[in-house]
C-alpha cells in the first residue's frame, strides 16, 4: 500500500500521463450518463432526457436478498485465511522481478484455476529490478554504536568504505528548507519525525515525504546521506523499508531507515551533544554503507481471472490487490490479504441467487510497491474499449482489515445503491462514508479513465506497526477481520455487479504522480 | 539471564568445580551457626550452646521502620531508569571481549563513582571472543524461502558455499534420541518445540535443553547441523540467540535459531511433505550458512562498588547484576535492568536512618551470557576469607520485574526477617515465595560457597518476548516496573545490611554445570 496524499509532481511525470484516456472517456460519459437516466425510469417514453436532477440507482429486492447471501457466506468463509496461509507456506516474500515473484504468479494462476475462475491469464509487465545488498549505519561519536537498518527501495549504493560524516537531525522536510544555505553541505541528514498512528492510514501519508523526497531535497541542498527513523508505528527494532522518490534533477544520494528504537538513541545521543550536554560542541558522526544496485528490467505479470456474469456479462465489476510485496517480510498484511480478501469476497459473490449479473474480475497486480508497473500496465494492455467496459472498481490494500467504513467515488445516483449497501453491513461495524473516496493506489489509472470506485475502507490502526517489515506474516493475522473484510467486499461487489446500468463514467481525477519506474526513472510517487 | 533447570553434566565439568570452597566453608559454617545462636540472645551467659531449634532472627523496629523509608524512596525514585537510559545512550551492547563491553565497564566505573560509591573498582576477568558474523538459512525445496536467522553462541561455522540437506523435524531431544539409528546421517536436525509463557520463566528452562545440548547430542547422531525453533515468546519475525553447549566428546556441527514465524511457514512445509500433502514425499532441503568464529580470549572486568557500612562494615551484602549483554539487542532487559535495579535500590538502602550496618556492595559481573567468567572469577580474586565475609548476596537478572514474589535461601532462623521484608513490601503485590531459592547464575560460585542468598523474583511474564533478540531495547522498559523492582530490592538489601549476625553459612549447593568456557571448551552450560 503506499500513500495517496499530496505531493509535488515533477512535469516530467505529469507529461506522460495517458490524456487519451481521459479524452476518451469524457466523451463516453455523457452519452452513458443519458443512458443511465433512462435505465432508471424503464417505463418512460423513449424521449430527450429532460436536464433535471436524475432519480436515484437502486438495487432491486432480489438483490438486496442476494446481497444478504453474501455476507453471510462471508462471515462463515476461511477461504481468505486458507488462501494467506497457502500463499505464506508456498512462496512467501513476492518483490518485483525476483524469483519469489515469478513463484506468486504461478500459485496465483494455479490458485485462480483451483478456485474455478475462467480466462485465468498473465498479463506481461516489464518491472524494475533492484538489488537491495546491505545496509549499515553506525554511530561513531560520541558514543559507538550500530543500528538496525535497512536501504530505502531504491536507494543507490555507497563506496565500500561507506560514507562517513556527521549528521544534521531535522524532524521533516520543511524544517530542512528552513535551515541556512551551506548548513547540509558533505553532511548526513537524519529526519526524525515521527509516523502517527490514525484509523485511516493518514499519519502514514504525512510521515511518509521524508522518505519519499527527503533524499532528493537533501542532495539538492548537499547532503550525501540521508537516514530516517522508520516510517511506522512499530517500536520493534527492525527498519520499515519502502521506496524514495529520486529527482531527476538533483543528485541522487544514498538513503537508508533506521528502526524506531534506534532513532530515539540517536536522537538522544544527539541531545548529549547540545551545549547542556555531557558530549557537548562535539558532533554527531556516523557511517553509512550501502550495497543496494539496478539491475536491468525483468518480466513479471499481472495474474487476472473472471466470475462470468448473466445478463450483463460484458461489463466488468474489477476487485484489485497486489500480488509483489516488499522483500523483507512474507507479504502477508500488505497485500497478501488483498489477495485473499479479493478472491474470496468474489468467490461468496459468486455463491448466492440471482447470480451477479456483471462480471466479477479480480486482477492482481504485479510491483505495486516499487513503482505501480502493473496497475500502469492493466489499461494499456486491455484497450480503451475494455476499461470502457468497466462498471466499478475495487481496491483492498491496506491488510487484513476490519472494514470499517463503507466509500465510494460513484456517479451521484449510485449513492443510494452504497447507502443500501452500508445498511447492509452496518451489523458489522461498518460506518458510512462519503463519495469523494481514491479507492487505492492501483486503482490510479482506472480513476483517471472515469471509472467508478467503491471503497470499503480497512481499518489502519495496527496495519503500520507490520507494514514494510520482517514482521509481516501469517501469525499478525486476525481471522476475524479477514472474514468480515471478506464479507463487506463480497457485499459491495455483488451490488456492483447487480446494480442497474450502464454506470456512467465520472470526471477523469487530475493525473497524480503515479508514474512508472519504467518510464521515468525520477520515483515520482510515494510508496 | 540463564536458566537454572537440570541439565545433563559431564563428568570434565564436574572436575573442575573449586571443592577447596565447600570444605573451607563447611567448617566456618558449624562456626558462625553457634554464633549466631548467641547473637539471638544476648542476654544468655556465655556458655556451651544447647543444642535446641534455633530462635528466630528478627529485624528491630528501628530497622523495620528504615525499611518502609526504602520502600518509599525507591517508589519515588527515577534513577534507575535514568541509569538504564544513559547505558542505552552511551554504550548499547556490551557482548564479551567486544567494543561494547570495554566501553561498558569504563561506563560502570564512572558511574558508580558518579554515584557515590566507595573503592569503586575493576577486577580482571578473561573471557572468550566469539564472532557471530553471518548466519543465513534458507529452505531450498519444496518452497524455497529464505528465513530470519541467528547464529546459536558459540557455534562453528559452515564452508563457504554452506552446507546443503534434507532437514528432519523434531519437537526435542527426547524425540531425537527415539528416531531410528542411521536416520540423522547427514541432515539438518529442525528443533521445532515452543517454549511455554511462565511468569516465573521455567518455560525458558524446559525450552533452551534443544539450543543448549541439541546440537551436541545431534551431532553425535550423525547431523551435520542444527536449526532450532527460537526460544522465546516473542511472534516478531526476529531470531533468539544464547550460547550453544558443545560437548566435547561429540562432532561440533553448526546450529542456528530461526524466528518463531519462519518456524511456522517450515512447520507447515513440512506438513506437504507428509502422504496427504501437495509435496507428498518430497524431502524439505536447506542450505545453512554460518561465518561464526572464535578469536583468542581477551581481558573483560567485573565492576565493584561498595557503600560502607557502619557496625558491621567488614560484612557484605552483595546485590548483583551482569554488565555484559548479547550482542544483537541494547541489552536492557538483560540485563542493564538489574544494573539499574542494583545501583539505585543500594542506593535507596543508603539513604535511610539507621545507615546500613553491612557494607552494600554491588557487583556488575563480567560475560555473564556466554560463560559465567565474572562469576567465576570473583570469588577466586577475592579470595575465601573475603568470601566468608559475605552475609547474603542477591542478584537481579530477569528484566525490569516487577517484583511477584520474595524468596530465599538462608539459614532457618533468618526465614523470620525474610518473613518481615515481605511484610514491607506486601503492599507492592509481592507474594511470600520458600526458602529453596536459586538466586541467580551469578551467584551460582557464591552459592557453592555456602552464602545465604535472598531472591525477590522479577515477574518474567513478558521477559521472553525481549530477552536475546534485537528487541531488548529502552522502550520495552516500563519505568513503573523499575520503581516497583528498586523499592523490593532496596529493603531486601537493606534489612540484610541491619540483621543481626553474624549470618551462618549454609550447606554448600552442590555443583551444577556453571564452567566457564575458559576452563574448558564444553561449553558445559545453559544461559
């Protein structure tokens, strides 16, 4: 999962969002939108829509029933579960273009099959491969000491003897701007700030920029290292890794992320050397070794398989996860139970009368972590004239949840089909929330093709204490949450597929910097 | 801390223990016992003692109403967890012979001397210089996966290329030694069993027999290494390291610990493996790699203090903790806390009215984790007349507690002061324990020298989840705990430095396994 929050976005990155797409579709909406208000009134003259505000989209009784179905298979599933713990035991750790990469393309193919999805197929997509080596941070005055740490994804490397320089601590980018010209020059930058823990994932957007940009605004200033204290609520002494956003203009500087624990040492010893300090006037020095390297681009694949529809077969109700994870864990929070929630959410969506009507497909993306290669890929490889065929889309990234509010970004009469939905769930401790939802970062390039989303948010509070780290594996699951995830996302994607259309399409969302790795190697995106 | 459960001991250990102890102070012991009798009664004339029950040794109402000033000044103080904060600052690890350690013991001497103590001093210990190096484990089929790992203490390394078999699965020793001959010839013994949650830590005990003796009993079976299940409480995907016992008749094969989550995911690799699974008949192969190695011995130092005392200042009460930490953590909960606990309860024991009669003396033994050489060697440079000037020592070596339960092991008519100190300190929820304590590997030597030893035992509920991982750092600390742990230890010393004496030597324990590496290369010991 990475952050959708604001940042600066290079023009370099905006010149290559795909505007076809939004052309296109703009044009599409309007037609579709007339359409729409006349799937609503069946029984009305075959006349000129009159410009008035459009009645509502509702779900029909059997539906409603069917939706019912749903949560309940949901509620009583252990697919999910069965699905992480296969997917832990028989491939683990899933990073771009690594072996255990190509291994989850092959369970999942299998796995799709197994479960009786049709047209299970790969989709290719070119990754980047980077090596992440070693990493080590050592404290050599005024009192020596090693820290946990890790490279940042994409960090480059540093000579074999390190880097060895007194350190600057700051708590965020801004207080780095403020400090006066020359003041970073051959020095390492220590951003100390801390994550703070939230419901909805917000204190990770906002911790997240130093690690993101820190390094490239560093090096402009003239820095030659930068370490951060880990982006994550964990006070475990392990490093929370993830990937920095290099400038193409500045100079690109190694990054690395030392634990929690370690940051407050740090940030003690750094006190010590303050003018009441038993270390004071001295500075704080360390080295910096990093073997981290590119290696060139490498195959992996989107894995996609479909739940045929009845009646309106030919539109597609898309259910997204991630496939990759980052390489320190087993990938089972971020986003094996994406994975699992997808396909058994599906699978209860499936299992209830009347049959969904659209087609339920789940798509699991490949290298969301280290550049969103697949979510860039999907739109492209489909074609204009598929994802035109898309009538919503869902995201689930962010673990095991519970879901605990119910989202959307749908075309307005759609609301009242969510708020039936929430009324739905709500037994489950699912809130209502709003119609201005971002859905998740792979759903990026469908939102900016006017597609509609549906966003059954999971619950963040305790997901940035494994996030990016060793520890996410299979014992930091909650069954629980995983079936009532599983419940909420069956509930929500069975409405999506029974719902009356055609679904509109909404106003492009304004390109972000979600741009590729592949086709700018500036990072341009949080992650 | 080590554990204290039986273990098998060779006949070479055994051989070496310092019998000139037992002997010298089995005879001071029927000595002092007649003294003390009369101390009891000083009102008795001065003739023959007849041989009856002893009468009770109590402390006086003065002395009791210092001991409640104790209790209040530890409970107040914040000293302790300032000095555990400073040594995480300022030190960090502190494992035999390295940086650390020498860096450690010029931390204690400063600060015990900061702290006010007398004759503050170092006593020349030589310990053994292991380097852990790189310990890498990887499952190679059916599902290759790469695992968390620590090289076990002591252990030997593999070739460079690792060493490459099919790994058998086993819950423990007795398990190992009930498998068919012939069957361990070559492969990789998986220690699997977990440890158990206690509060008084003898799940550690009944665990760590796989760590500490597997790999010896394994290889003379025929493996050709060792993995074991972490031995731990802790669910984060970090490896549990401690010392390795080889025994000096058997092969020595390389033996690492992997985390408990990477167990899991082997465990259930396992499982495939088996008639009904996907990997039906497959052996699990893995590849082990260790760098691990043993440099030649260097000097490390035990740190004494005292705090004199008044009456009695030719007697001691003697608090103990060890210096020295693994490697891998900050040591804090193993055991910078007993550090602290130890300087700030004498502390708060000197600074009540009356002033203690006995000097307080605090020990801050030396290699602790890996060998016991601190422990050893006090006793020897101190010499046995010093020795028999010990009235009671106790040792604070399982975290920061708090403290649940107050036991001992002293002469029968000291069992009534013990049964007043936990009248003290009832009030701070500390059960009243027997009078069969152990006390602690440090003062195993002391022990066997017949010195009474009092115990108030630190709560190791959670101490598991901590002790010998990366995890072992100043946040794991609750400072309540360490208020509670300073206050019980505080009047415990106190009211040993103002009861009457002089205390009787007891019975000699009898030997257990506690030789340190110097003597041999057994590695004879659990810690």
């Amino acid at each position: 999962m990475r952050s959708h929050n604001s940042r600066s976005c290079g023009a370099l990155a905006a010149a290559v969002v795909p505007l076809a797409f939004a052309l296109t579709f703009a044009s599409l909406s309007a037609a579709v939108a007339a359409q729409s208000t006349r799937a609503q009134t069946p029984s009305a003259p075959d006349a000129e829509a009159i410009p008035a505000a459009p009645s509502p989209v509702l779900l029909s009784r059997e539906a409603l029933a069917g939706a019912i179905g749903v949560r309940e298979m949901g509620l009583r599933s252990e697919e999910a579960y069965q699905i992480l713990e296969e997917l832990t035991t028989e491939v683990g750790q899933r990073f771009a273009g690594t072996a255990g990469d190509r291994a989850g393309v092959a369970w999942a193919v299998k796995k799709m099959q197994a479960l009786g999805f049709s047209n299970v197929r790969t989709q290719e997509v070119i990754v980047p491969r980077w090596i992440r080596g070693e990493a080590s941070f050592e404290v050599l005055a005024p009192y020596p000491m090693n820290m946990v740490t890790l490279a940042l994804g994409g960090s480059i490397g540093t000579p074999d003897e390190g880097l060895e320089a007194p350190i600057v601590m700051v708590q965020d980018i801004a207080a780095l701007q403020a400090l006066p010209e020359g003041t970073l020059r051959g020095k390492i930058v220590f951003f100390n700030g801390r994550m703070e823990r939230t419901r909805d994932g917000s204190g990770y957007g906002k911790a997240v920029r130093s690690r993101s940009e820190g390094p490239s605004i560093a090096g402009s200033l003239g820095a030659i290292g930068v370490v951060i204290r880990s982006v994550g609520t964990s006070t475990n002494r392990i490093a929370h890794t993830g990937t920095l956003s290099y400038n193409v203009s500045a100079p690109r500087i190694p990054a690395v992320a030392i634990s929690n624990p370690d940051a407050d040492v740090l940030e003690r010893q750094v006190a010590q050397t303050r003018p009441n300090g038993k270390a004071a006037g001295q500075p704080v020095t360390v080295r910096l070794r990093v073997t981290s390297r590119d290696l060139p681009q490498v195959r992996s694949a989107n894995v996609i398989g479909d739940i045929p529809g009845t009646d309106l077969a030919n539109e597609i109700v898309l259910i997204g996860a991630h496939l990759d994870s980052w390489d320190v864990g087993h990938g089972v929070q971020d986003d094996g139970a994406g994975v699992a929630i997808a396909l058994a959410a599906v699978r209860a969506a499936a299992s209830v009368n009347p049959k969904p009507r659209r087609t339920l497909r789940v798509v699991l993306f490949a290298n969301e972590e280290f550049g969103l290669s697949g979510a860039g890929r999907y739109p492209i490889s489909e074609g204009d004239e598929a994802v035109a065929q898309h009538a919503f889309a869902m995201e689930a990234d962010l673990g095991d949840g519970p879901v605990w509010k119910l989202s959307a970004r749908v075309p307005e009469p759609y609301w009242a089909a969510i708020d039936q939905v929430h009324k739905v769930v709500k037994s489950l401790e699912v809130e209502l929330g709003d119609n201005t939802a971002a859905g998740g970062a792979d759903l990026g390039p469908l939102r900016r093709a006017g597609v509609p989303v549906i966003a059954p948010q999971l619950d963040a509070s305790t997901y940035f204490d494994i996030h990016h780290t060793v520890n996410d594996t299979l014992d930091q699951i909650d069954p629980a949450h995983l079936r009532q995830s599983t419940a909420v996302f069956g509930v929500a994607a069975y409405a999506a597929a029974m719902v009356d259309g055609p679904v509109p399409r909404l106003e492009g969302e304004r390109a972000r910097c979600a741009v590729s790795r592949l086709n700018n190697h500036s990072h341009n995106h949080s992650q």
